[in-house]
C-alpha cells in the first residue's frame, strides 16, 4: 500500500497506471472548512505531480477516475 502523502483529507493514494504518475483522493470535508453538500462535490482527485483536480459527488465515482488523470488533468493529457 502506498503511504498517504501529508496532506488534509487525503485518504487514497494511487499510482494511475496509464501515466505512472500518483494520484490522490481527498475527502473535502476531513478539510474542515468545507461544509458543502454530496452533490456540489465533496470527493476530489489530484494529480500530485500537476496539481490538476476534478471533484465528484461520490467516493465510488471519485475512485472510478482515479484510475485515467489523463481524463480531467490538463498535463496529463496526450498532445493532440
Ligand atoms: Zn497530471
């Protein structure tokens, strides 16, 4: 298992195999400050090495993207 890098709210990390580059899974709410709702997103993906992110409403939909950052991170993204 991959050690939780320090960071609030952080409860995966997962290396995503199509780019071999970590991303992390952050609960909003373990932030503290954040009291939105399921629906606005309180599940968020972040490419650790890019600093691209997407939120989801859902942990299950969250993890389900966690897996292809070259979906929603702007440099993990193939050149067109
Ligand atoms: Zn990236």
């Amino acid at each position: 298992m991959t050690a939780l890098p320090d960071i609030a709210g952080c409860v995966e990390a997962r290396t995503a195999r199509s780019t071999g580059l970590p991303v992390l899974l952050i609960d909003l709410r373990g932030e503290g400050a954040w009291a939105g709702t399921e629906e606005e997103g309180r599940w968020l993906t972040l490419c650790d090495t890019h600093g691209g992110l997407l939120q989801h409403s859902t942990r299950q939909d969250a993890r389900g993207w966690m897996a292809a950052p070259e979906d929603w991170c702007p440099e993990c993204m193939p050149a067109q």
